[in-house]
C-alpha cells in the first residue's frame, strides 16, 4: 500500500461538501414533509374551515383554493405556507357558507343569457324550449346576494385568516410528531449500519492473512513438481493483492458519514436534501467495498449494508 493511502486510512475521512452543507442547517426538530390538520370557525353569520394536506415534493408547493370573495388572500396564505416550511406539497382549501337568512337573491343574468342560447342551439334540432321553472333551478342561475357591510366583511377576513394561523401552526406540529417518529427509524437504521460496519472491519481484518494462505495454496497447486516460489517473491505478490483489497478507508469513511448523520438528526432542521446528499455517499462506500471485497463473507455484509442503506434512504425522502 502506498504511504498516502495509508495516511487517508489512519484516521475517519471527512467529506467537505457534505461538512459545508450540514453546517447550514438551522436548528430545531426533525419534521416530516407528510401531515393533516384542520381548523374552523365562525363570523359575521358564516361557518369556515381550513384544511391543510402536505405530502412530500423537493420543493415548497402550496396550491390554495378560497372560495369566491376571500380570493384576495391568497398571496397572504403561500406567504404564512412559505414562513413555516420549506420542502413539500402543499394543499390548503377554505370553505365558506352562510350560517344566517340570505337577504336577498338575484338572477345572474350572463349565466341565463349563455343558457338560453344553447337552449335556442337545441331547438335547431327539435329540442323543446326549457320552461322557467327548469331555467331557475339551473345551479348559480339564481344566486345569494352578500348584504356585509365593511365592518362585518372585515371580521370575517379576520377570523378567516386567523384560522389559517392555526391551521397551519397546526399543520407544523403534526408534521414534527411524524418526523419524531420517522427520527427513530432512522436512528435505528444507523445503528444498523453502524453494525454492519463493525461486523466488516472484524471481517477485512482477516482478510490479509486469508489472501496470503490462499496465494500459497493456488501456487502449490500450479507449480506442482517445480521449483518453489521464493518467500520473498511470495510476499510482494501477496502485498499487491492485499492492497487492491484493503477496505478500511471505505469503512473509516462509512463511519465518518455515520457520525455526521448522527449529528443531524440531533441538530434537527431541514435536512432532507442533506440526507440525501450523504445517502448517495453511504451508497458509494458501500459499492466499492463490495467491489474490493475478496471475502464470501464481507461481500455478504457489503450487500446486506447496501439494502439497510437503501431502507434510510427510503425514510430519508420523507424528511423536510
């Protein structure tokens, strides 16, 4: 083995990037990009309900639906979304009915002039002309007129938009009990890694020993009946191919990245992405101590590692 070789695997290697990037997170707990809540409410004689859904998504995408005449608060609800998180599919709907007497109604006179010409399209083929009675009970034909004066319009948008405080205050708790769960998991699975590891140094610290006994077996058998091979020549040959096996940077590496993973889930966060990032990492040591591996044995723990890396990247991609 080459001195820097040797010198990267004295000591647990640090990736840079994934340090730079871990670095950046903020504090407070792990959360779950998945969550329901629901507020509701009453004011100026309507009944109102928020109801928020947040799946997972790479980005924040908050998508509103607000009834007609509350449209104007749209932009205040993906600026509330926007405050409280920071990765995910948002869904955010507003319903609103009157809970008191409508005051009056009116007839939506350009929806019965569009009905009345499509009817006259239809008489063209023999259709009969609709009566009154059926034109009238056409949805939205005859609608509710909104008698609120300013004051009373002006506390229903205040109750309205502070139930969408709540509801989303709410939505943020939900999402944490979830990624306190999801925490667990993973933490779970780190210590899962964190054994495999331990199980392959045992495993590759045999390894040389293995290689050089098998080397000696194979040129018995080939130089049967000839002259031996000198000790010497035995050693480098056994040097050069314990080399191309050593695995103890992978799994220095390994249990860098292990720590740093730890270190996040304890800061908490946003912290998806960078999971992410060291997911792939994990994924690399992984792959390449399968491919150096000259073990039945270390290459069974090196797949087992690769589907326990799997299963955290898995529960990774539910993390804000």
């Amino acid at each position: 083995m080459s001195p820097s070789k040797t010198a990267a695997a004295a000591a647990p290697v640090s990736d840079p990037v994934a340090d730079e990037i871990a670095a950046d997170a903020p504090p407070g707990p792990v959360a779950s990009m998945t969550g329901f809540a629901r507020d509701e409410g009453t004011a100026a004689g309507h009944a109102f309900a928020w109801e928020a859904r947040s799946v997972n998504g790479k980005q924040l995408d908050v998508r509103a639906r607000i009834g007609s005449g509350l449209d104007r608060l749209e932009p205040s609800v993906r600026q509330a979304a926007a405050a409280r998180f920071k990765r995910g599919n948002l869904s955010l709907t507003l319903t609103l009915a009157r809970t008191e007497a409508v005051g009056r109604y009116r007839i939506n006179r350009e929806l019965l002039d569009q009905v009345m010409a499509l009817a006259r399209e239809l008489e063209d083929y023999g259709a009969a002309r609709p009566r009154l009675d059926s034109l009238l009970s056409i949805r939205g034909v005859i609608e509710a007129v909104e008698d609120l004066d300013d004051g009373a319009e002006a506390a229903l948008e205040a109750a309205v938009v502070g139930s969408l405080e709540r509801v989303l205050d709410a939505l943020v708790v939900a999402r944490a009990e979830e990624g306190a769960r999801l925490a667990g998991v993973l933490a779970g699975l780190l210590d899962r890694i964190e054994a495999l590891v331990a199980e392959a140094s045992a495993t590759a610290a045999a390894q040389p020993d293995a290689l050089r006994a098998r080397l000696r077996e194979q040129l018995a058998e080939l130089t049967e009946g000839l002259p031996g091979v000198s000790e010497d020549r035995l050693a480098q040959e056994a040097a050069i191919l314990v080399a191309k096996s050593d695995v103890r940077e992978e799994l220095d590496r390994l249990t860098a990245h292990i720590a740093q993973a730890r270190g996040m889930l304890a800061r908490g966060g946003a912290m998806g992405r960078r999971l992410d990032f060291l997911c792939q990492e994990f994924n690399r040591e992984a792959n390449t101590l399968c491919s150096k591996s000259a073990d039945v044995t270390l290459t069974r723990i090196g797949l087992d590692l690769k589907a326990v890396i799997d299963q955290f990247r898995e529960q990774v991609a539910n993390i804000e």
